[in-house]
C-alpha cells in the first residue's frame, strides 16, 4: 500500500497562543508606553513591598536604616526600569550610584537586582561592546559591599561568581532573542526581496513575450500586405491587356490572404486565455522547407529573385526560423523600397554544427532609408541573430553596384 501523506495541523493552542503573542507584539509597537508603564510599576510595586512590609531586614547588614533612606533607595532603584527599551545604558548609569549606596549602607535591597534587566536590554538593543563596562558597573556594589563588611557579606568567590553568573544569564538570553530577531527580519527581508525580484522577472518576461509577438506580426503581416500590395498593383496594369493575368494576380491575392489569416490566427490562438475553451491548434513554425513558398510567393508579386543553396540544411528549429524570418524580412523591404525593375539573390550557405552563412542582395534603385528606420524590421532581425550569437550586417552595397545587402552569420553551435 502506499503511503498516505497530510499536512500536519497545527495545534489548536499553538495557534491561540500564536495569535496572541501577535495581538500582543502589535499593541506594543502602536503603544509602547503602555507597556513601559505597566512593567515599571509591577516592578516598583514589588521594590515598595519589600520595603514597607520589612522584608529586607532579614538580609540586611544594618536592619536599622532610616525607613525614608530604605524607601527612596527602592524607587530609585526600580522607577528607571522605564527607559530600559529607550535609554538602557543611560537608566543603568542612574542605577550604578544607587546601587552603591546599597551597599555601602548595608541595606542589601533586591532591588538591586533589576540592573541584571537593563544588562538584558543592553545586549537586546545596544552594540556587545557595553556588555564590558555594564558589567563592571553591576560587579562594583558587590566588591564595595565585600570590602565593608568582609566575611558577614560571605566569601569574595561566592558573591562574585553568583553576580558574574547572573551577568552572563542576563546577556546571554539578550544576544539569544537579538540573534533570532535578527534571523527573523533577514528571512522577512529576503521574502519581501524574493517578492520584488519575482515581479520584476515577471515583468521582464511579460516584455520579452510583447516584444516576440510583435517580431512575429511585423514578420506576418508586413511581408503578407506587401506581397499582396505586389499582385494588386500588377494585376491593376494587366487587367487592361492581360484578364488571364490579372485573374491569376487575384488568385495569388486570395491564397497569400488566407495564408496571412492562418498564421494570424494560430498566433492569436496561443495567446488565448481561456481555461475551458477548446485548447489552440500548434501549428508548427515556419522552416526552411517554406522558403521555397515564400520565395515564389514574392516572385508572383513581381520581384524576380534568384537563389544559391550550398550544403545540407541540418539546423535545429530555432535557426531554421531565424533564416527563415531573415528571408522574410529583406525580400518584403526590398518588394518596398527597391522600385520597378528590381531583382534579388539569394546565397545560403548551410556549414558544419549548425553554422549558416546567408546573403541577400538586390538591384533595387529607391531610397533605402525606409529599411533603416523600420521600428520592428532590422531590430527584430537582429535580436533574432542574437539568440544565437551570430552577426548581421544590413547596409547599402558598395558603389558602383546599386541596392541593398544582408548578410547573416549563424556561428555552430557550441557542444552540449
């Protein structure tokens, strides 16, 4: 049998108290004074009992203080506990001569021990640095304490090891929730990071996917309405003398029309959005075994092209529609801008590893500034050539030949 695997629940009163725990931290961050106020006064209240109820003479070395002295010493030794998030190193240095005089005067509060709270929020909050003169200042009332009253205080290692222990507890547990908060908010921070970066990759997706469609519907369309722009304006000059031609122009208008349709359509089809709709037709791209097609195509529009193949075409799909749309693209510009009486050639060269040496020329007699200045034609072309790091070159030929050449270059491809 399989095993069955579930998602572990949570307890339902881990998750109360985790709920809680983050009502609570809420509050605090929207109210810290509250809190400040409730935890000080838990605190001085406690420091007053034990020193209205007597409690501190059973430890005392002089149990006979003044009660006024007993009772300013416990307030003051307590009321700081305010500033201990805000101002803890200040607030510890109010309670250091306090804590002197404590000891100093044999009264030995507990109070005294409160500075282990600050010593806590100093390794919280402050730079490990100031856990060294904390220390000292925390460890001072005990040594003053051991050198008035000597042996009744007990033994110098009892008292100091218990303080220097105490320390080390207070800061240890600091360094402890400084440590995971900091683990937590670098965590937070690298989601919130993580976030960013997967938006921008969307994005970055999302424009690389805009700018692929609009290769393919410049490539689509431009090439198909300049073929047709072709047979329409040879077919307007041979309806005159020649129907048997003009109807043959319109035929050829007809099919390169639905062709057009076609591609546009499967295009668009890919791009639908709809879960229950009937999944698109993916009809392949076109290759090189379309050239043939094309080429005729653009002949029946009146531009005579010749072509050169050297070599066997062994290309991967993705180079095949790189040529292919190279193709495309000159001969639809020179269809435009060559002028009347213009030819084209064609020389493909197929090499080893996928490598591919393409030229196109022409005899056109425009201007070939057009070209140039298309938004999507050379661009798209070269992002195409790109992709696999070839080169393309477009440019006027060398005088005193006339028209316009495009010459590609596939590299082989590099070894898997």
């Amino acid at each position: 049998m399989e095993p069955v695997t579930q998602d572990r629940a949570a307890e339902p009163l881990t998750e109360y108290v985790q709920r809680v725990n983050r009502r609570v931290r809420a509050f605090d961050r929207r109210h810290p004074v509250v809190w400040d106020l409730h935890f000080t006064a838990f605190w001085v209240t406690a420091a007053l009992i034990d020193c209205l109820g007597g409690g501190w003479r059973n430890i005392a070395h002089d149990p006979g203080l003044p009660g006024g002295l007993v009772l300013a010493l416990s307030i003051a030794l307590s009321a700081p506990l305010f500033w201990r998030r805000s101002h803890p190193r200040a607030a510890l240095l109010v309670i250091a001569p306090v804590a002197l005089v404590n000891a100093w005067t044999g009264a030995v509060l507990q109070a005294a021990l409160l500075q282990l709270v600050l010593v806590h929020h100093i390794a919280l909050r402050r730079p490990l640095r100031n856990l060294w003169w904390a220390t000292a200042l925390v460890t001072a009332p005990t040594c003053v304490m051991m050198a008035r009253y000597g042996e009744a205080a007990g033994t110098w290692n009892q008292q100091l090891g218990s303080q220097l222990l105490s320390i080390g507890v207070a800061a240890l547990i600091g360094i402890t929730v400084r440590s995971r908060r900091n683990y937590t908010e670098a965590l937070e921070d690298r989601a919130r990071r993580l976030e960013v970066e997967r938006d921008q990759q969307a994005q970055l997706a999302a424009a690389a996917e805009r700018a692929r469609i609009a290769r393919e519907m410049h490539d689509i369309i431009g090439h198909n309405l300049s073929v047709i722009t072709g047979l329409a304006d040879g077919g307007r000059y041979a309806a005159v003398k020649s129907p048997e031609r003009a109807a043959q122009a319109l035929e050829a208008i007809g099919s390169t029309s639905r062709q057009a349709l076609s591609e546009l359509r499967r295009l668009l089809d890919v791009l639908r959005d709809e879960e229950d709709g009937p999944q698109a037709e993916l009809a392949p791209q076109p290759a090189l075994t379309d050239l043939d097609q094309l080429i005729e195509g653009v002949r029946k529009a009146g531009l005579p092209v010749r072509t050169t193949v050297r070599g066997e075409a062994l290309l991967p799909e993705g180079r095949q529609l790189t040529v292919y749309r190279v193709v495309q693209e000159a001969l639809t510009n020179t269809l435009k801008h060559a002028g009347p009486d213009a030819t084209a050639e064609i020389a493909l060269a197929y090499e080893g590893n996928g490598a591919v040496m393409l030229t196109i020329t022409d005899t056109g007699l425009g201007d070939p500034v057009p070209a140039l200045t298309d938004g999507r034609g050379l661009p798209g072309m070269r992002e195409r050539t790109s992709l696999y790091g070839g080169t393309l070159e477009a440019g006027p030929r060398p005088a005193p030949e006339r028209g316009w050449r495009v010459h590609l270059h596939l590299p082989e491809e590099p070894p898997q």
